[in-house]
C-alpha cells in the first residue's frame, strides 16, 4: 500500500537512534536536521521502504545514508560487522557514483577522528571502469556499501561468487529515480530490482528523486509486486521546501517587429548582465550546437569577462553529452573550485552531480517540462535553505505564452506526469537470459519473479512464452541469420537454464539498454555531401525536404548508415534540421496552455477591455507589463483574424500558398500527441487521396501538406480512438523510426550482438543484420515478439498512443470541437506551424524578417476585415 507521510518525526526522535559518534559528527557540521531527514531517516531505520522526494541540493543523499552508516558503525563498535554487502545504492551516471564515494568516504575519517580508532567500513564504487583487480579485491574484501550503476548491477547478479555476496542486502537505495523511471534503463532496473529481493528477501527499498509526478506511480516501480498486491511503500514529498525566484524574461519589448540583430544584441547583453550580477552562473540550451554558439559568442563578445584567466583558464565552460569525458569531469571540477563564472549546458548538468555552488540558473528558451524546470533551476542556490533562482529568456511569442505557463504551473505545484514504459519485450529477454546463466529455474517461478516488477506485473503469459520460444531457439530459420539458442527450455519439466560455453561472456559483454548512435551519411548519388543524426533520419520519410549546408535535398530511402537524397527540389524544407535535438512539450503543460487560451478567448468574446484582459493576464500568468502587453496582442491578433484554439477545440485552417496546400492543425497537446495524431491523419488522407503527403509537426500543432483540400468530416469518420491502433500500425509500418527502433530491439534482446568474440559489430552492420533480420521475423509471424515490441515503442514511448486515443475520444464525444477555416495568410499561431521547415531555408536574420513581414500582413488583412 502507498501511503504519503504527512508528519514528520523530531529532532529528539532521530537523536535516540543515533550512535554518540555519528550525532557528534553530524551536528559538527550541520546545525539541524532537514526536512527530508525529519521525514525520512526514521523509516529507512525502521526497514520501511520509502520514496524520498526533494528538489536538488535538499541533502537527499544523506538522509539515504544516515541511517545505513548509523547502523554499520554500530555493528563495527559491537563487534559484528560482517564481511559482507549491507547496502547497494544505485545511479544512472559514473560521474554520481564518484561523488557520492567521496561524500561517504569523507564523513567516515571524520566519525573515525572522533572515535580515535579505524571502524573497517569499506565503500566501493563498481562500474564498467573498475579494474579487474579492483574487482578481484572486492570479493577478497566485500564492500559494506556498494555503489554502481544498474547495468553492473545485473552483472553482479549473475557472477557466480559476487551474487553470494548479496544474499543478505539489507538496503537498495535508488538515486536520480526520476531519470531512469521513464526509459528502458529504468525498466532494466525494475527486474534488476526483484532479482535482488529474490536473493536478499528483506532488503529494504529506498528511492531518491528530483520534482516528479505522479509520486504514487514511482513508487509502485520502486517497490513492486508481492502475492499480487503491491508492496508497502511510505512517500516524502518535500518536493517544494526550497523558495523559488522564477521569472520569465523578454530582451526586447516587441518580439515581432524587432530585427534579428537587435534581438541577438540585446539577448547576450541581458545574458552577460545577469552573469555578471551574480557569483556562478549556470545556462541550460536545449540543444548540443545551441550550447557551442553561446560559449563561442559570449567569449567573442564579451573577451574581458570571459577570455583567459591570469592563470591561464577559462572562466567560460561548455557541459554536454558530445565532449569527451575528460573535457566534462575538468570543467566539473573547476566549477567546484568555484574557477568557472559561467557554464553552458544542454542537458548533461540537469541530474545531481556535485558542481558547488551556483547561484543563478538561465534556461534559454522554453525546457517543455515543468519538471524539468524546476530541475534545472533547482542546480541553484545547491544548499538546502537557499532559493532556487532561474531566468527563462523567451525570444519569440509561442515561447512568451509557454513558458508563463510553465512558471504558474511550477508556482502553483503542477508537475507534469511521468511515462513509464510497459511490458518491454526486449529488456524482458536480455534480463531472462541473465537468470537462465546463473541458475536454473522453473518457467512458472520465473513468470511470477517477472511479473513482481511494476513494469512487468500486467505481462500476459503469452508474449512472456513467445519470449522463451525465441531465446531457446524455437524458431530453426532464424539460425541462417545467426540468431542462436541463448537458453534450454524443456517443456516437460518446465525449467530453463543456459546454454553454451560462451553464454555468460555473450551475456556481460552485450547488457545495457542504451542503443549505439551513429551518424548518418546524406549521398547525392555516390558522392557524400554531409552527414545528419540518427535521431533526424527517424523524422524522415520519402519525398521530405530537408536543409544541409544552406542548400535543399529531398530524402529517397535509407540503406543501413546510407541517406540517399535528390537534389532537384523546388519546394520548401518539411522538417527543421534541428528538429531530432529539441525537447518535447509535455502533454499536460500543453493542456494548460490550452485552458490558458480558452480563458482569454472567453475575454474576447464578452468583449471586456483591454486593459481588464492585461490584468487578467499579469494576475493569472505573473509576468512583466512588456510580456501582459505580447500576450495580449498576440492572442488579439489571432481572435481578429481566424479563431482561438484551446484545450477544448481543435482549429483546423486551410491555407494555400499557391505553390502548397496546407491543411494546418492547431491541437495543442505536446510534440509526442501530435507526432502520432499526424501521422494518423497523414495515413488516413495519403489512402483518400491515392497520393503521398507531406507532415510537419510541432509542439503546438502540424500541417499535411496536399494536393487538394478534401472535408475533415470524411477523415476523422474513418480516423475512430477504437482504430487508432491498427491504423498506426499500418502507418508506421515502412518508416525509418520503425526501422531503426527495432535495431534497438534487437541489440537489447541480444538478437543482434554488439560484442562477439572480442569483435565489435558497429552501428552500421548492426543496421544492415536489423533489416535483414525484420524480413526474416516476418516470415515467421508478423507479430513476432521482437518486432511487436519496436511497433510498441514507437507508439507508446516516442510517441503517446494513450493519449491521442483519450483527444479522439474527446472528438468523438464532443467534448472537442473541431472548428475549420480557410485563409490566404496562415494565421498568427500557425507562423511556427507552417513556416518551421519552411523558414529554415533563411538564415536566422532573414527568417524573422521574413516572420515579422508577414506579421505585417496579417494585422493588414484584420484592418480590411474591420473595415468592412
């Protein structure tokens, strides 16, 4: 059962269970307990397991840890610390992992000090970078606290001689619950999780996670499954302890008629100033490049403030995923020096590695989340009873309104909710064939271990069959593609166990869930002219046009690492070239937009005046004069000239250019909806018309570009929420995203191997071996295990099937409106609809030049409309 804890312990309650060493200790360097201590340091004590959320910096960790080392210096003081593993605590990055060490190692030669003796509690940090003979020692002398990551804990569990090591765990704490929960990895954890329970039966369950929703749900995938019933489960939720200073910044007054050169201008001065009025500052971009030309033109414009030191560093840093590790551990470790006045970052400093003290936060551009807003200005103000300070810099006016949304959601508690993938099939079998190497096991226990995972627990026995019928080699004719038994399975007995000598090398040398990224080579013919991310290539289908080195291709097919384009195009870019690398709007942030906009169209429709509309908007939204004075004009525009979309109506605007038609979308339900939604549309309108369309999407809506105009009526008669599955099937069913996620599936299954016989198989042999294997499952059923569960990934993961069904049946119902006009300017909120490919032809300058006239055009046509 889940039961939030509403009161928390007290300071007394905590003190009696303290050793003398450890209170002396702990009140030598602090001088109180936190919150999240109040709340939680009694329950671990208790063995109950427990989901501690707290923003970052609110001594999460060492509220995990106090009790663990509480209890070990007691014992060692007895007499009885054993040679054993008492704790595992778990983190998704390497980095964490070398932090939390320190910060354990540190506290005890400190309690030791006090005790005037060595207490012998050993802290070991187990990765993929430990050296054998780190490892070799570790099993002479076992770690009282093991820290890893999840894929090395799978390993462990099934080495022979270090899974005894663990039979008797008495804790699991789960740092950064929130970054792993929602992907695959989190997925690994959970079976990874219940094979630890398996072995250490009372093991007691500790979850760490930054702003989070539904805490309830993260904390049945941090406890599981037991008899059926999930286990018990306390939930902290001092999520929102720390004082927030948000604020939503404009550079400029008017956003629409201000030149790109000013707007850049007076971007990096406000940036420079903020830096400047503060000690460290921290800038999150959404993108890799983005991060690269702010540290480039901060230092080319701005070379006294952030040109070389007297020492000869850089008081400038740039933090992401593309540099190497070296680069980022130094400029992390010159930030904790305090050397470094600013650093850039895409996504890479979001999770709760030590970096010292920051003391603001500037998010450039909208982070599409309001968890992820409150995670990232959580970095600053890193202390428990400092505030959490952030400036959101907005430079176009959909960013205006979305992110004085956000901050209102942040303000007012909203959080957006958590997706948390479902009965993986892939990881199912890599983790299957993990058990099957360390132990034999009857197929009936094995099910009910599996379904023990929240991930797992409404698995049908059926798909977890066709999981076994594949690793034990059912299927002969995929042993011409060399796929081989991974396991026995003896369906008289009922029991599995592994096959082969190599089995357990296979095994450890090929876990993970993380899959291979590589580039993709763009070829005009023979001749390569550049190269795109993987993740781009997943966009594209035939006939799109895309932007490389300022000029325009048209994507044909893909051949294993290989995009063939033409270069005969006359018609404008479809997808922006840096679409793969933005964050998605979350759907419930969406949906609060749309209430948003259904309240000022409300305003509109009564007629009420303006200036009661702007305060309307600075109560509601709290944003500056300058910003109450956008929005408001921007919304005014879009009422005069067409109709206001909201939450609970669907604008549908018919636009002809002369050259395209445009059947433009305005459902504001996040990029993952949409993404779904229009493929849906696109496939239902491609079969009406006998011809391929053209899709563009956005956060805010997309376009189906056509060949002629056809009634929405007859679309969504076909488009029904109780279709919508099958009708998806068959529309991504030839696309690269299907392609290349059941790549994925198939390295996670162990399908393809990454790794043989000392051998690496790169990205793009495991490319080629994919599509020749998809053709060979095909043959055998088309709803192959492996298979299904790419088309599952596709639409539950990378796009949001669930939801889109919950908008059609809104549809439906009538509960959403569909509402169709036609216009020869697209209208306002369609700018950055129709024109994001379109505009990406321009240099950024002529871009918003190129906005800004047909701004000009728009507020032309309202003036006509009065008129008359």
């Amino acid at each position: 059962m889940m039961e939030v804890k509403k009161k928390p312990n007290t300071k007394q309650e905590i003190m009696n269970i303290l050793h003398p060493y450890v209170k002396e200790w702990f009140f030598n360097e602090f001088e109180e307990f936190s919150l999240p201590q109040l709340f939680g340091v009694m329950e671990i004590h208790s063995r109950n397991n427990v989901l501690i959320s707290a923003p970052t910096g609110a001594t999460k960790t060492l509220t995990a840890f106090l009790s663990i080392l509480n209890e070990l210096i007691d014992n060692a003081e007895k007499g009885i610390l054993e040679d054993r593993v008492y704790a595992v605590y778990v983190s998704p990055l390497k980095a964490l992992n070398y932090d939390i060490e320190v910060n354990l190692v540190e506290p005890l030669k400190k309690i030791e000090k006090i005790a005037g003796k060595e207490l012998g509690i050993r802290v070991a940090v187990r990765t993929g970078d430990t050296s054998p003979s780190e490892r070799a020692k570790m099993l002479r002398k076992p770690p009282h606290i093991l820290i890893t990551t999840p894929e090395s804990l799978a390993i462990l569990l099934t080495t022979i001689k270090f899974k005894e090591l663990l039979r008797n765990v008495e804790w699991l704490v789960v740092d950064e619950i929130h970054a792993m929960a929602e992907n695959k990895r989190g997925v690994h954890l959970s079976l990874s999780m219940e094979r630890l329970q398996r072995l250490a039966e009372h093991v007691t369950r500790v979850g760490l996670s930054a702003t989070i929703s539904p805490l309830e749900d993260v904390a049945r995938f941090l406890v599981g499954y037991e008899n059926g019933r999930e286990r018990d489960c306390k939930i902290v939720d001092v999520q929102f302890i720390k004082e927030l200073d948000l604020k939503v910044l404009s550079p400029v007054p008017d956003l629409i008629n201000t030149t790109h050169e000013e707007m850049h201008e007076k971007m990096y001065e406000l940036i420079n100033r903020l830096i400047q009025d503060h000690k460290t500052t921290l800038i999150f971009t959404n993108t890799r490049s983005a991060t690269e030309r702010v540290v480039d033109y901060l230092k080319d414009k701005f070379p006294k403030n952030y040109g070389v030191d007297e020492d000869g560093s850089l008081r400038i840093g740039a933090h992401h995923s593309s540099l190497s590790k070296r680069l980022r551990r130094k400029v992390e470790e010159e930030l904790r020096e305090g050397k470094l006045k600013v650093v850039v970052s895409s996504t890479s400093l979001e999770l709760g590695i030590d970096i010292g003290y920051i003391d603001l936060v500037i998010l450039l551009g909208s982070p599409k989340s309001v968890a992820r807003a409150l995670q990232r200005c959580g970095r600053s103000g890193h202390k428990l009873h400092e505030k959490a300070k952030g400036r959101i810099i907005v430079l176009d006016r959909d960013d205006l309104v979305e992110c004085a949304v956000l901050l209102k959601s942040a303000v007012e508690k909203k959080i957006d909710r958590i997706h948390i993938p479902r009965n993986c099939l892939d990881v199912l079998a890599q983790q299957v064939y993990g058990i099957a190497i360390s132990e034999r096991i009857h197929v009936d226990e094995l099910f009910e271990l599996v379904k023990r995972s929240y991930c797992y627990h409404d698995l049908e026995r059926l798909d977890f069959m066709e999981v076994i019928d594949y690793l034990s080699g059912k299927f002969a004719s995929l042993e011409d593609r060399h796929v081989y038994a991974k396991i026995w399975f003896d369906p008289e007995t009922g029991m599995i166990g592994r096959k082969g000598k190599m089995s357990r090398v296979i095994y450890m040398t090929n876990i993970g869930t993380i899959p291979d990224e590589s580039f993709i080579n763009v070829k005009l013919g023979n001749q390569t002219i550049g190269k795109i991310d993987e993740a781009f290539l997943e966009r594209l289908k035939r006939g799109d046009v895309f932007v490389l080195g300022g000029e325009k291709y048209e994507f044909l097919y893909a051949r294993g690492m290989n995009a063939y384009v033409s270069s005969s195009v006359y018609r404008p870019p479809t997808i922006p070239n840096w679409f793969s690398e933005m964050l998605p709007l979350s759907f419930d942030l969406a949906n609060e937009i749309g209430k948003f906009r259904k309240l000022i169209d409300e305003k509109f429709r009564h007629k009420k005046p303006k200036q009661e509309i702007i305060e309307f908007i600075n109560n509601y939204l709290y944003v500056d004069k300058n910003g109450a004075e956008a929005i408001y004009n921007y919304c005014k525009e879009q009422f005069d000239y067409a109709v206001i979309p909201t939450d609970k109506r669907i604008l549908i605007e018919f636009y002809d250019d002369e050259k395209q038609k445009y059947i433009v979308f305005h459902s504001l339900f996040g990029r993952r909806v949409n993404d779904c939604l229009s493929r849906a549309v696109g496939y239902v309108v491609s079969r009406l018309q006998h011809s391929d369309v053209e899709i563009g999407i956005t956060d805010n809506g997309f376009y189906i570009g056509v060949k002629r105009f056809l009634s929405m009526e007859n679309v969504f008669k076909v488009l029904k929420s109780s279709k919508l599955e099958v009708l998806m099937k068959l529309a991504i069913e030839n696309t690269e995203v299907l392609k290349r996620r059941f790549r994925h599936c198939a390295v996670r299954s162990l399908m393809i191997l990454r790794n043989y016989r000392g051998r690496e198989k790169r990205v793009g042999r495991q490319q080629v071996s994919s599509m020749i294997l998809i053709n060979a499952l095909k043959r055998i059923s088309d709803d192959f295990s492996i298979l299904k569960e790419a088309r599952r990934e596709v639409l539950e993961d990378v796009m949001d099937i669930k939801n889109t069904e919950s908008v059609l049946k809104k549809v439906e119902n009538g509960s959403i409106k569909l509402e169709t006009i036609t216009t020869s300017i697209p209208s306002p909120f369609a700018f950055n609809i129709v024109l994001q490919g379109y505009t990406d032809m321009f240099r950024i300058e002529d871009r918003i030049e190129f906005l800004r006239r047909m701004h000009q055009n728009v507020l032309a046509k309202i003036s006509l409309k009065k008129k008359s």
